[in-house]
C-alpha cells in the first residue's frame, strides 16, 4: 500500500449535475474503498504492517497534510449528520465503518510511537466530542472504538489527555452497569479510575455521573466473580474521592445490605475495610469512621427487623474477623466502646439481642494501648457482664449470652483466668443446660460445647463435664438432639474422649427407633462404624448385625440410612454375606472383592485393602458356624433389614455402571436360596414373609423359575377371603417380573363380568372371583410402585378404566332401583367407584405431564371421565341421600339409638337397605374425591 494510492480514495470527486436538479449533488470521496484498503492491508501484513507503514511510510513532511486530510473527511462525514440517526441505514453503516477505520488507524499510530501532529490530536478529540451522542445500534462498536482510543491517550501520557477523560468514564461507568455489562468493561474503568479525580463533583451538571457511580456499588459484577478482588478495590477508592460521594455511596450500600445475599454482603464489608485501610488523608480517615463505620454499628445494635440486623452484622463481621491486624482493635474499641456496652443494658429487648450477638463476635473488646492491668480489670468487668446477660429474662439475649461465653471460652482459654473460666462453664452445663423455658438457649449450650472442643485444651475439662449432658439425646425438642447428635459426631473424631462413654449405646439405639430423617440420619452416621464397620472381615460385620438386630425398630432405621455413609460395593458385599449366613451357608466375600477389583481397581482403595487384609486373617471353621447359628435365631429381623437394606440402593443397583455388581448380586440368590429362606422364616411372622417377597421383587424370574412358577399358582388359587397381606405381595413380585399383563386383563374381566351381572340382574356364579379381583385392583391403585408399573401401560390402563365405568354404571342403576345388590354387592361396588375415581386422578396427572402418553391418549378423556362421574354424583345420588336414616361409621347408627334406656326406639328403627348404604359410601367418598381434585388441580 502506498501513500498516494491511499490519498487517493480521499480526495473528493466533482459529482455529475442532475438534470433535472437545479444544484450539483456535491463533493464526494471513497469511503468504501478508503476503508477496504486499509482492512486488505490489514489482512496481509496484519496490525504490525499498518504500525510500520504509518510510521516509516509516511514521510514527516507528508505527515500534516496526511492527518489533516483524514481529519476533514472525518468532519465532512459527521457534518453530514448520518451517523447520529436512530435507524441503521446503508449510509449510516457506511459513514460508521470509516469512521471505525479512522480509530483503528490513529490507535495504531499511538501503539507504534508516531510523533502527535495537530491532525492526528484534531481526529482524536474530535471523536471523543461526538462520542456520547452517537444512538444508534450500529454504532455502538465506534463508541467503543473511540473510547479505547481515548483511553491509549490516556495511558500514553500523550497531550491534553485529561480532557478527553469526562466522556470516557461517563461511557465506562455506564456501560459497567447495564444488565449485560461484562467484566472487560470493569477492568477498563478501573484502569482509568484516577481520571475520576479530574471530575467537578460539586458541579451540578455531575449528577448523572455520580447518579451512575452510585449504581456501580449496587452491581453484584463488582462484588462477586473472579474480578470481585478488581471491582471491591474499585469501590473502596470512591470513598475517598469526593465528599459528596462518600455519603451517597455509604447510603446506596447500606440500603442493600437488607436484600442481597451473603456473599455480597461479605464484599460489602471488604470495601469498607479497603476503604478505611488505604485512606491517607485523616480529614477522610475520620469521616469514613465515624460517617460510615459507626452508622453500620449503630444500624446492627437498633435495627428493629432481625434479618436486616444479622445482614449489617455480616458486613461488620468482615473489618471484626481482623481483629489482631494493625489498627483493628483500637478502631474496634473506639467506635464500638460508646455504643455497644450501654446496649447490652437497655430496656428495650430488641437491642440487647443485637448488642448480645455482637458482643459474642467482639469479646474482648480493649483498647491495645492499655496498660496489662487496665486490660485485665476490662476482660474481667465483660465477663461479669456476660454472666449478668445469662439471667436475661429474655431467652433469645439468654441463647446470645451463652454463644458469647461458649466463643471465649474456646477462644481465650488458657488466657481466661481459671476460676472464672470453671465458673462460666459451670453455669452453662448446670443451669443453662436446664432451661426448660427456651430450646433455644438448650440448643445454644450443645453447639457452644461442640464449638469448646476446637481448642484442644479444653478437652481434659470437657471429658468430665460433658456426661453430665447425656439427657440432652432425650430432649423434647428436636432441634436440640439434632445439634446433641452433631455434638457426639465430633466427640467420635477425638482420640481422648468417646462418645459412648458420654452415652451409651442402649439409649442411642432406643432413640434411633423413633425419631425422624433429621435426626436419624447423623445418628446412623455415628453409630456406623460401631454397626456396619465395613473395612473389616465379614464375621465382624455379621456379629455386629446380629447385636443391632436386639433392638429391631433400630436396625430397620439403621439399615434404611446407612448407604448413604457406605460405598454401594460393601452394602452389596453385606447382603450377600447376610442372605448365605440365613440360608446356613458359609459367606465367601473374596470373589465379589476379586471382581470389583478388576472392575475398578481405583475404587475406594483404602476400603478395599482393609476387606484383603481382613480375608486373609478369616476365623476358623467353628467361629464361622457359631456366628451363622445366632444370625439364624435372629433371622426374622435380619431378614427384614437385608430386605430394607437392599431397598435403598436398589434404585442405584439398576444403573449402567453398577450392572456388573447388580448382576453378581442377583446371582447369589437363587432357587434354593429362597426356598430355604420360605421353609425356615416363612411361617413365623408377616414380617419375615413380608421381607422374603420384598427380595424377591428385586430378583428377575429368570434367575428364579421355580419361585416365580409357585407365586402364580399360589395368587391364582387363592380365596375371596385371602388377606391383603397375603396377595400384596404377590402382586409386587409379577409386576417387578414384568408378567402383569394377564392379571391385570383378567382383573379387568371379572369387573366388567361384575358389572353385567348386576345390570342385568343374575345370579353371581363368580362371585368370589369378582370380589377378589375388585379387593386386587385397589391394592395395585393405591401401591405407589405398583401403580406406576400399570399407568405407563395405556392398554391395560384403558381396559381397567372401561370396566370401572361400567361398574358406575350398575352403581348408577342400584341407585335408580332398576337393579338390585346385597351387602357383598355393595361392597364390591364401593371399591370399584373408589379405584375408578382414584384411578382417574392417577391418569390425569400422569398423562398431563408424559409426552409420550399424550400420544396414545387424548388428554381430555380423563377430564371428561371425571365431570361425567361427578354429574352421575350430583345428578343421581345426592337426590336420594334424604331417604337415607340418621348413619354412624360403626354399624350404620346414630349416637340416639344408643342409649339403653331408648329400646322403643331401637325397635322401631328403620334399617337402611344395602342400595341406601352404597349412597352413603359413594357420598364420602365423592367428597374425598373431589378434593382431591382440588389439590391435583393447585
């Protein structure tokens, strides 16, 4: 590229006269090709050529001429006045990339060093003018452009830069607080922050400026993210800019300290700390002292609301953590000093609350400068006054008083003087401990001992006080257990001390039985090791289940919570050692260890190493048998914790990466196995029973034809009167095994046979089976994992659906008296326009929410079927319910007839006839329904 081709493009050219037009359309230049010239050089000798070229191939006698004629293009095309229009026009862009050209050129010019001519200064200053003014959105790169360029000004120290800066940080800062606004636009007002001292900030046409610095202190880009160290430290120098910034800005951050989050509020307090740290001038030190730092104090002891109290509390938390840094305690002690010890006295509850927690993150609050007795004397006065604050009348100061105690003493123990630390701590396990009034103050005492225990010297002291609290894991609050549970957690980690001593197992495990997920589950976590220690051998483990199976409601909870402690591998390694122990087989756990191993040899290696070192040290012959003969006296409960067991990680089991394990799992138990388990636990109890069936579910019934062959036959002989403990789980092992199709077609049959029957008035030859089969069709409806297996099937769902109709139909018909029923008709009928509602709410939220049911099913047939059941309802047996006698729950009398000395009454009582009662079972159970709707539908 040379220089007078380049020319070339900007000299202007005579246009031709319109004809038609009475004045010639002007001087024009190239702008296109000016620019396409300089991007094709661009191209082939790259950023680096154009710095060069502008440099060494621009002569210096040519310079002037060459940058003042770049420079009135530049005015002939902003005079034009396109590039300030609001569309984006083809001359608007055209006009917008020369320019955008002219910036990249001049920027160039600066990077390569090239003596700063008059033109060259006119184009930069020129730009920088028009700057703010350009609106449209193409142009919102030539802002950016131009504002880079003013910036390289800036930087290079070049001539009259710091007028260019009030139009740059206008742009920086506003740019830095729109919503899509990027850390590059941050880092970039950062580097120019010493311009904001250029600016007239008592000048009132700042406003906008200031207006937009406010804003930056309320953008969480500055606060958080991997340039919050950049925007924190941006933020703390605009403390010190100005007067009339400092007060605005401290007021915008105190009025968000109530709505942001933590994180933010952590920032907040390190602009301020920045702030007042890397103040130099003492008119300004003080100011941000007493204007700021004190206001935020007096905010965090006055604030009526308790959310926004804790929130100022956590920005202050930030400049109290410094505590023990040069020039902290006596600021602390300074600001802090007049405020917060006369707040710990006042009459009005809220603010001794406040002062109370912030006396507990402040203690002990001195003046450095003090002499050692002074100090002492002061250290003794605040815990005289820490003392005083525990006989509050208000629990909540009382809870504050014992978390202030709780943080000296397991912060300034060996510095505390001994007989007052012994009295403080006295009172908290004898008195405090015991406040029946507040579990507040109860659960403050458990997690101030739990936070003693992180200075090692208290633990000497701690082991003799600390089973004096042992009735604290029988508290009627919840909360305190959870927090005594976590307590004991952190004793088990000790060496010196051990939790059982503290409490012992008997009440632990009687405890466990009974209480809920959050106190069970860290309860299971400290009882693992003693109950499931799964790096040792598999007698040990076996010997450790048959004690847990004494208390067998613990065990049931201690086995439903334990996988999420264990890894999956030794969950499965136990149960398959537990199900060959009860089938009085000798467990083997080195194949499942071998398999594994060569599986992922990665996984869990310490665990691993530990199961190898304790198989090559198993116990002899006769131990082994000896521990599967009590694992055999304790069977039933065992049997229903390996069921239970089993149950939790089954869901993880199916899996793509556990297939291997799941396999192997399944593989140890087969015919023979359950089988034995029958023969042995099977007629014991429902609960053993229950248990054995529970396993089987998760078998496939190709590993167990047999099993599976004699559960079909022995659900298809079954009675009418057959229990539901006796088919339920029958059901469960042909839905787990994926054979449910025939029973469920053969359940939609006797229904509708049913239903015929009683339409049509003829004797019921099957009537065992129609009641057998209604009695199996509400225990699939209501079990939740058996009716998901029966929704996801459309076919089944619809043959089921169309036989329940039917069956409200002959409901309909008995109401009407074309058709008559007995009790067992009754019965029957109530249980099939019960299913038939549920089975329609069960319809309508799976198929509202399944895409792939939606397809099959056209989703307004539910809503449908459900007006239509509601209307028979309202239209055919509300009607009737007037005819109806005065009805009981317990045999269908009111509390009247009751009475003895009323035989009169008694006598004359009018029965109501089984069609009257089937309207009063399907009255009460319309309005179950129907809210049911109601909250389907919320």
């Amino acid at each position: 590229m040379k220089l007078d081709a380049l020319l070339r493009f900007l000299r202007p050219k005579k246009a031709r006269r319109d004809p038609e037009s009475d004045e010639a359309s002007g001087s024009k230049f190239d702008k296109k090709g000016f620019c396409d010239e300089i991007s094709a050089f661009v191209a082939d000798k790259g950023t680096n050529g154009l710095q060069k070229f502008l440099k060494s191939k621009v002569p210096a006698k040519r310079r002037d001429d060459f940058w003042n004629t770049i420079f009135a293009r530049c005015t002939e095309t902003v005079q034009a006045g396109e590039v300030f229009g609001e569309e984006d026009t083809m001359a608007l862009k055209e006009d917008v990339e020369f320019l955008r050209t002219v910036v990249s050129m001049c920027e160039n010019a600066i990077i390569a060093g090239c003596k700063v001519v008059q033109g060259l200064k006119n184009i930069v200053f020129g730009l920088n003018s028009l700057m703010l003014d350009i609106q449209c959105e193409a142009g919102s790169k030539l802002m950016d452009s131009i504002s880079a360029l003013s910036e390289k000004w800036y930087a290079n120290e070049l001539e009259d830069a710091d007028n260019l800066m009030p139009q740059v940080i206008t742009y920086l800062l506003a740019r830095c607080t729109q919503h899509d606004a990027t850390a590059a636009f941050m880092k970039r007002l950062v580097k120019v922050r010493e311009a904001l001292e250029l600016l007239d900030y008592e000048d009132e046409r700042i406003e906008t400026t200031r207006h937009m610095i406010m804003r930056c202190a309320m953008s969480p880009m500055f606060l958080r993210g991997a340039s919050a160290s950049i925007g924190i430290q941006f933020l703390s120098s605009l403390f010190s800019l100005h007067p009339r910034i400092m007060r605005p800005l401290h007021l915008t951050i105190k009025n968000q300290i109530p709505y942001v989050k933590t994180s933010i509020l952590k920032a907040y307090g390190e602009v301020y700390y920045g702030a007042w740290k890397a103040e130099e001038d003492e008119e300004n030190y003080t100011r941000i002292e007493e204007a700021c730092l004190q206001d935020l104090m007096e905010a965090a002891i006055h604030s009526s609301k308790p959310e926004t109290a804790k929130n100022v509390r956590a920005v202050l938390g930030v400049i109290h953590s410094k505590k023990g840094e040069f020039g902290v305690d006596a600021l602390l002690h300074r600001l802090w000093g007049p405020i917060l010890f006369r707040s710990l006295k006042v009459a009005n509850v809220k603010v001794r609350r406040n002062a109370v927690k912030v006396f507990s993150t402040l203690f002990p609050l001195v003046d450095p400068e003090s002499k050692s007795q002074d100090v002492e004397s002061e250290v003794l006065r605040q815990i005289c006054m820490m003392d005083e604050l525990m006989e509050d009348t208000d629990p909540q100061v009382r809870s504050g008083a014992v978390e202030c105690v709780s943080r000296a003493l397991g912060l300034y123990w060996e510095l505390l003087p001994s007989g007052e630390a012994g009295k403080l701590l006295k009172k908290l396990v004898v008195k405090m401990a015991n406040d029946l009034s507040s579990s507040s103050v109860r659960v403050a005492v458990v997690k101030g001992l739990s936070f003693m225990m992180e200075n090692h010297l208290t633990h000497p002291v701690l082991k003799a006080v600390l089973p004096r609290t042992k009735n604290f894991i029988h508290d009627k609050s919840q909360s305190v257990r959870k927090a005594y549970v976590l307590l004991l957690e952190k004793v088990s980690s000790l060496k010196g001390i051990r939790f059982f001593d503290i409490v012992d197992m008997h009440n632990l495990l009687m405890r466990l039985r009974v209480e809920g997920r959050p106190v069970a589950k860290p309860l299971v976590r400290l009882l693992q090791a003693s109950y499931f220690p799964h790096h040792r051998s598999s007698l040990t483990q076996l010997r450790r289940a048959i004690a847990l199976a004494e208390t067998p409601a613990s065990a049931q909870v201690f086995y439903a919570h334990i996988h999420k402690f264990v890894p999956l591998k030794a969950i499965c390694k136990f149960i398959l050692v537990l199900g060959k122990s009860l089938a009085c087989e000798e467990p083997d756990d080195e194949k499942l260890d071998r398999k594994e191993d060569a599986k992922d040899p990665q996984e869990d290696a310490a665990v691993q190493a530990a199961e190898k070192k304790a198989c090559e040290n198993k116990a002899d012959r006769k131990e082994s048998k000896g521990v599967i003969s009590d694992v055999a006296e304790k069977g039933e409960v065992l049997l229903a914790c390996m069921a239970q067991l089993w149950n939790s990680v089954n869901l993880k089991l199916h899996t793509k990466p556990k297939k291997k394990l799941r396999k192997y799992l399944e593989a140890g138990f087969t015919d023979i196995t359950i089988a034995t388990f029958l023969d042995k636990f099977g007629s014991k109890s429902e609960v053993s029973r229950a248990a054995i069936y529970k396993v089987i579910t998760f078998l496939p019934s190709k590993k167990i034809p047999n099993i599976t062959r004699a559960s079909l036959e022995q659900l298809a002989s079954l009675s009418a009167e057959a229990p539901t403990n006796v088919f339920g789980p029958l059901i469960d092992c042909v839905f787990s095994w994926e054979q449910h199709d025939g029973l469920v077609m053969s359940i939609a049959e006797a229904v509708e046979g049913f239903a015929e029957m009683l339409t049509k008035n003829r004797k019921n030859s099957e009537e065992f089976e129609s009641s057998l089969a209604l009695r199996f069709l509400d225990y699939i409806i209501t079990k939740t994992e058996v009716r998901r297996v029966l929704i996801l099937d459309v076919k089944l769902v619809q043959a089921v659906v169309s036989a329940l109709a039917a069956c409200v139909v002959s409901l309909q018909a008995v109401t009407d008296g074309e058709a008559r029923c007995t009790n067992s008709d009754r019965e029957s009928l109530s249980i099939a326009f019960r299913c038939h509602c549920k089975l329609l709410i069960h319809c309508s939220s799976e198929y509202g929410v399944s895409s792939d049911l939606k397809e099959e099913v056209k989703s307004e047939d539910v809503p449908s079927a459900i007006v239509k059941t509601l209307d028979l309802v309202h239209e055919a047996i509300l009607p009737e319910v007037a005819d109806i006698p005065n009805l009981d729950p317990e045999g269908h009398r009111s509390s009247k007839h009751r009475r003895q000395n009323d035989a009169k009454r008694r006598r004359r009582r009018r029965k109501p006839t089984p069609s009257q009662l089937l309207i009063h079972d399907t009255i009460s159970f319309t309005v179950t329904f129907a809210a049911d709707m109601v909250i389907f539908q919320l």
